[in-house]
C-alpha cells in the first residue's frame, strides 16, 4: 500500500543530492522538507516554520534520490538471462517476438506486470519510460499495476508492422489499437501514454507517418532505439537510402522532437549527437543490454560534454539486470572498458557522474530540476548499510555512499518515496 505524505514533514538522514554531472552534495544528517508530498528544500538545521512538522529519523543512513529507468522493455521481464550469446537481430527473432507475442493472454499479462512493478519499487526506481508490446489491453495492464505499485512515468504500446515476427500487427490495426490505448489511458493519473514505434526497420512508411502525425495533434513525446547495432544501422540505411543518417529516419515522419527518447546510440557519430542537441533528444544509455549483445561501448562522456541529454536504461532483457544500482556500476564499468579502449584518452566515469545519470538526468525528462530541489515530488530512496561487511576504519559520508552503490541491492533499500508518496 502506498502513504501519501500530507502536511508538513521533516525527513533526516545524511542527504545526497545529484546537483550537477559531477560530485554529489551531501548533507551529513541534514533534513528534507517536504509540504504535502512536495519538496521544499534540503536544510542543516530544522528550517523556519517546520518545528512542528512531522519528523521522520533516518538517522545515520543514506538518502538518495529515487531511481529513473529510462528505457526497459516490460514484456520481456519473463526473458531475463536468455539468449545472451546472440547478437540483436537474432535474438530479438529467436527470443523477443515469441516471448511478447504471449502478452496477448491477459492473465499472463496481470501476472508478470505484477511482479514487475513491485520489483521495481523494491529496487529503488520510481519513475519508468517503459515499453509494453503490441497488445493494448496488456498494455493497460501494466499502466494499471505500475500505478498501484506508486510508479511514475511514460508506457508505450508498441507498434509494428514489418519484420516482427509472432508481434506483427496490420498496419491499420496497429492504428485503431493505437487510438483505443490512447483514448483508455486518459483514466490514469501518475502514469501517461508515449508513442512507441518499436525502431525503423519494423515499421512501414506509412506507420511512422502516421504515429508523426498523431505525435504532433495529441502533444504525446515519442521513444524508440537509434543505432545500436551495426547490422541494425546497415538495414535502416538498405530500408531508407534517402537518409544519410539513422536518426533522418525519425526526423522526417516528426518523430524526432523535443523530448523524443532514443535508447542507446552507440554508434552515434558526432552529426547524429548533434542532431539530440538541437532537438533535445534523449540519449539513454544502457550499458549491460550493450556488453550483452555485443553492441559496443556508447561514448557517454563524450556525449555528455558535447551537450548530450543522457541518461540512464536497465533494457531489460537486453540488460540482465533490473535494479537501478546494477545499471549505474555497469555504466561505471563500461565507462572503464572505454577509458582502457581509448588508451585514457576518454576518461571513465566518476560514481558521482553516474549517479547523476541514474537520478537527475532521468527525473529531467517529468519536469524535475537537479537533486531534492524545491518544488520537485518527493522521489527518494533510503539505504541501510547493516547487511554490508563491517569496515576497517570509520569511513567518510562519501566513501560510504559509494560502497553502497557498488554492494547494496534491495536487502539495503528501507524505505522508497515515489511521487510524494511512501510506497515501500
């Protein structure tokens, strides 16, 4: 069951705050003040006004921002692990299309998509930009059981039309399934509806015009993938040879907008990021889904100090791992391999960066400004250490912060805020 936080509340601990692509701010046993769900600033002392707050005493523990997962794939939570040996095309043939083709059974659907949105708040991450497949009624699902669970954030149902597999709708289902979602998904309140053509090469012309033209009449943000795979990018090139570039392909059916999600962009040259500045596209980085499928290794912080928006995406299955904290030291690690790839001329990724990608950058895309800013929802998590090995030495607020993004899971997470609310 999910608290709402009403009134006026005192939330201590020590704070730890991703201001900016950098450092975290961390203020030791310092207080959140929240009104009525509400943040309204971090302080050292009790603020002004707030000494008869309600007072929650996390004393001793750390307090991070609630995580963002940018890009998953919903229906292939039943396929963690499998098919990791093969590369993109193949495996979402041999394994994708006939997993997600069994969310036509809405009972399956109720069933996994309850289980995955409680994992999700268990593991920390409160805000979702979630794929769905092509079933409408299971995409509703999935709407209903993240919001139960006090998710937030963007689901997608899927649209295909061309190479797809067991997936595969006609092109004017896809479009009349389309409109019933969208018209079905005014009843949720915390969760709202984001254009998912799946990628290019599996959907026609005349789909991607369509889902453009519906982008633009309803003001509904769109996501998709954008050159993951070299394979991918050669039959994009072979599907569409008047586009010099991937990312044309988007742009000239006016899916390429303000706030458009594009997973991945491994093979992104600097045209094609330059491209995500001038749109404000997002780049979601999702570094396990990449080493799985032997993608490559995206060059995050080159991106990021050109301008690129990035954050951060479990893509499960392609990533193997849901919990937010996984996928932030996979970014670490990946940031490394590229450091050792590139000779140290691009240098790895701090755990502070990293975590600004997880939080910050992700919490960007609803409207949030950087850390536990005034006038953000709350969206928190809170970390005991107790289950940790013991260390040798007293160790700084810091230091134990950036053990724990290596070494906790979901046995450390005590408490999770989402959306102003308690849901764990």
């Amino acid at each position: 069951m999910t608290e709402q936080l009403s009134g006026l509340t005192l939330i201590k601990g020590h704070i730890i705050e991703a201001k900016t692509f950098g450092d975290p701010v961390i203020t030791e046993n310092g207080y959140l003040a929240i009104e009525d769900g509400v943040v309204k600033g971090v302080f050292s002392e009790i603020p002004a006004g707030f000494s008869d707050a309600k007072k929650i005493d996390y004393s001793g523990k750390l307090i991070l921002q609630g995580f963002s997962d940018m890009h998953l794939h919903a229906p292939q939570y039943p396929m963690l692990g499998m098919g990791m040996d093969l590369p993109l095309m193949d495996w979402l043939k041999a394994y994708t299309f006939k997993t997600e083709a069994r969310f036509a059974d809405n009972n399956f659907a109720r069933e996994v998509y309850s289980r995955l949105a409680s994992e999700l708040v268990k593991n920390g991450t409160t805000r979702v930009c979630i794929y769905s497949s092509t079933h409408t009624d299971a995409t509703l699902i999935l709407m209903e059981e993240l919001e139960k669970a006090g998710v937030g954030g963007f689901v997608g149902k899927v649209n295909m039309d061309r190479a797809s597999g067991e997936c595969q709708e006609l092109t004017e289902e896809s479009k009349r399934e389309t409109l019933r979602w969208l018209d079905e998904s005014v009843k949720f309140s915390r969760i709202r509806p984001i254009l998912t053509p799946r990628f290019t090469p599996s959907c026609t012309n005349e789909l991607m015009g369509w889902l453009g033209k519906v982008a633009a009449e309803r003001g509904i943000y769109v996501q998709s993938h954008l050159s993951e795979n070299k394979r991918e990018i050669e039959l994009v090139h072979e599907l569409h040879p008047d586009c010099e570039q991937y990312w044309q392909t988007y742009e000239k059916y006016g899916l390429w907008t303000d706030h458009t999600i594009m997973a991945h962009c491994v093979h992104s040259d600097a045209r094609e990021q330059q491209a995500m500045i001038d749109h404000n596209v997002l780049c979601v980085h999702c570094p396990d889904s990449n080493i799985n499928i032997c993608s490559g290794f995206a060059p995050v912080r080159q991106m990021v100090e050109r301008g690129v928006w990035v954050a951060l995406g479990s893509d499960i299955a392609g990533g193997a791992q849901l919990p937010m904290l996984q996928v932030l030291t996979g970014c670490l690690r990946m940031s490394k391999a590229r450091a050792i790839e590139t000779e140290g001329k691009e240098a790895f990724l701090t755990v502070g960066e990293a975590y600004y990608l997880a939080t910050s950058a992700g919490s960007r895309y609803f409207g949030d400004a950087d850390g536990f800013a005034s006038g953000n929802p709350l969206h928190a998590v809170v970390l005991d250490e107790t289950l940790l090995p013991p260390s040798a030495r007293e160790l700084t607020v810091k230091e134990r912060f950036e053990r724990a993004v290596y070494l906790a899971d979901d046995r450390s997470i005590a408490a999770v805020y989402g959306g102003g609310r308690k849901i764990k």
